[in-house]
C-alpha cells in the first residue's frame, strides 16, 4: 500500500483497475471482453469500492498526517502498563493505531459463467476512516486513546473503588512519561469523581468558616446575641430533617454527589436569612415595651408572611429543575426544594417555640444579651438576694408606726 502501509480507497481503485488489465493482458483475452470486464469494473465493483470503504483523507501513519511514531505508539505503551501492573483487571484500549485489519470481499459473475472475485485486507491501523471523528481532530492535531477497565477479579469497577483509583494514578504516571514531543492528559470518571469530592469538600470547608460571620452579622442586625440561639436551632433542625427526607430518594434516584454541598449552603442561606426577618420583628416589638407572646404575635403576622411567600416562591423556582431531562440536575432541584421547605418550616414552627419557651430569656437584651438576665442562676441570685432583705427586715427595731421595717 502506498504511504509506508497507509492506503486510500481512491489508490485502492486506481491499483485495481491497473491491476485489472495487466491480468487481462496477461491471460490474453479477446479485446472486446477486455473492454466489456473493465467496463463492468467501472460501473459495478469501484462504485462498491466507494460506497463501502469511507475515503481516508490522511493515513494516520503518513508523514502527512503529521503524526509521529511516539503519537502512535503510546496507546500499546498504556495497554502494555495496564496489562502489567493490574494483572486482574480486562483492559481495552482503542486509538488510532490499535483499529484491527479490516477485509473486504466481494464476487461478481461475468458473461463466460466465471467469477471475479475481488479481495482486500488491510492492516492493523491503516483502515481508520469509520473512527476518524471519534479519535482524531478536524485539525490532525488532538487524538483520543479510549483505554477501559471493565472489571477486577471478577468484580465491577466503580469510579471510587481502591483499583479505580489505582488505574487512575497509573494513567496519570503513563502521561506524565509521555515523549515530549506529546502533550498527553488524561480524563476518567475516577479523576472527575475525585474533584468532585474535592469541591465538596471545600465547598463544606468554606461554609464552616463563613459560618461563624454570617451569625456575627445577624446578632449585630438584630441587637441580641442570645436570638442567634435560635438561628442555630433552626440550622440544625433544617439540616437534619433535609438529609433525612432525602435520603429515601437517594436510594431510588441517582443523586449527584454536589447535592449534599448545595444542601448545606441552601440551608445556612435560608436560615440566617428567615431568623433575620422574624428575630428582627421580635426584637423591635420587645423594645417597644409588648410582652414575648406579643412580639411573637406580631413576628408571625408581619415577617412570618413574608418568609412563607418568599420560601415558596424560592422552593416552586427549585422545583422547576425538574422540566430538565438531565436526571443529575433535576435531582439537585429537589434535594434544594427538601432544603427549602424544611427551612420554612423550621423558621415558622421552631422559633416562636423556643421564644415562647424562654420568654424572659429571649426578651431580655441588655449589653447586646450578655447579661445574666433571665438566667436560672440570676432568679437564684435575686431569690437569695430577696431572703436577706427579708432577714435584715425582721432584725431592725420597730419603728414610731409600730411597723417592722424602716
């Protein structure tokens, strides 16, 4: 085959029917059946040519192609690392130069009764043209080395599996010692799996740390720092009860691995955001001079509408997710939707029951909450306080009044 063993359907023709006559000289035929068999081949068997060998633009082992035996031997250099370092595990690997020999025969009947037969094989690599779009580039610059590992020792392979994450690092060890001449990457669902974890878990890291800010910020805005205790029953009452409703239709649903992550910094949104709206209501009602249930009256009637508008305006918003046909990201709507809903629900149900709960406690705002006022150990004090008050009263001398106490 022309081009160092590279061939092209058209060369394919053209040496066919050079081929053709040089026979037919050969074996001596009359020239009128000559004529007839080469007319026969250029309207039957090269349109067959055409129709079933794609035409192969550039031989991936031409110099043309601008390919180089580095590019074309690094994926028998990756299935020879797999093979020897991960002896029980199937590996396949698929890359430009690992395409099998193809053949190609077809028969024709001439007007004597005899056949003719024509035949190609063509090696290992050469005949590409059915993967070109799915390997190489428009540009013959970027080429795709498919390597799969379908299993270990008889077990499934599962992206974040010990042999996974053994074949990844393996990968990443092939394309760091790739020649120079290449620029080798390599992409995996154990290497995508990872970075997923990794954003997680920053993601995790950076709610952490803003955490204790954001609470800072709301006792700030509200005026009392004992409030913020309910922010952070509600946080972890909606993180719980959002986790938990969830979790059922995880094991029925494929969830996306950022939905725990989403969860999370939805539920620290929506909590410190619904305690500033009814924590700052309370807090104005209180310094108005209205008893605790009366705050809490006015909290729901006022910012409790607000939450629940808004709450369900953002939870209908997460819900709408589910009219996208990607299954990861409408799952990522509802888990959001979960975290809304319990939020709110947190918000309505849990404040106003630990305000009511502690009324004086809660009420009580001096030095930004602070104090000791309405703690048990300060009704202590001021019942100890009241007893000595009351001694010290039986112990002073009557006065002109008759009275005991001055």
């Amino acid at each position: 085959a022309p081009g160092g063993g590279c061939i092209r359907s058209a060369d394919l023709a053209q040496g066919l029917a050079s081929g053709t006559e040089a026979v037919l000289q050969e074996l001596k035929v009359p020239p009128g059946e000559a004529a007839l068999l080469m007319s026969m081949l250029n309207s039957t068997v090269l349109p067959m040519l055409r129709q079933n060998m794609p035409e192969i633009l550039q031989c991936p082992k031409a110099p043309a192609a601008g390919a180089n035996e580095d590019w074309l031997t690094l994926a028998s250099e990756i299935n020879a690392s797999l093979a020897s370092n991960f002896p029980q595990c199937k590996h396949t690997v698929l890359s430009l130069d690992s395409v099998p020999p193809q053949s190609v025969q077809r028969s024709f009947p001439l007007p004597d009764g005899k056949n003719l037969t024509v035949a190609a094989t063509l090696p290992g690599g050469t005949f590409w043209g059915l993967f070109r779009d799915e390997l190489l580039s428009k540009d013959h610059l970027t080429m795709l080395i498919a390597a799969t590992t379908a299993e270990c020792s008889g077990w499934d392979m599962e992206p974040g599996s010990e042999h996974a994450k053994g074949l990844a690092a393996r990968m990443e060890d092939v394309a760091a010692a790739a020649p120079k001449s290449l620029d080798a990457r390599v992409s995996s669902q154990t290497s995508m799996f990872t970075a997923i974890l990794g954003g997680v878990q920053q993601t995790m890291d950076l709610s952490s740390m803003t955490l204790p800010v954001a609470l800072l910020i709301l006792a700030l805005m509200v005026g009392n720092l004992r409030l913020v205790i309910c922010t952070m029953i509600n946080l972890v009452a909606c993180i719980a009860s959002a986790i938990l409703i969830m979790y059922p239709v995880a094991t029925k649903f494929s969830v996306s691995t950022t939905a725990p992550s989403m969860m999370i910094a939805v539920a620290l949104g929506m909590s410190i955001d619904y305690s500033l709206f009814l924590l700052t209501r309370f807090q104005k009602e209180v310094k108005k001079g209205h008893s605790a249930p009366r705050a809490v009256e006015v909290m729901l009637k006022t910012s409790g509408k607000i939450v629940l508008v808004s709450g369900f305006t953002l939870l209908v918003c997460f819900l709408m997710m589910l009219s996208l046909p990607v299954a990861l990201i409408s799952m990522m709507g509802v888990s959001a939707s979960i975290t809304v809903f319990t939020a709110i629900a947190a918000a309505l149900l849990l404040t106003p029951i630990t305000l009511l709960t502690f009324p004086v406690f809660f009420s009580s705002d001096r030095r930004w909450g602070l104090s000791c006022d309405g703690c048990c150990c300060s009704r202590r004090r001021s019942a100890g306080r009241t007893r000595e008050i009351d001694a010290l009263g039986q112990r002073l001398p009557a006065g002109p009044g008759g009275g005991g106490r001055g």
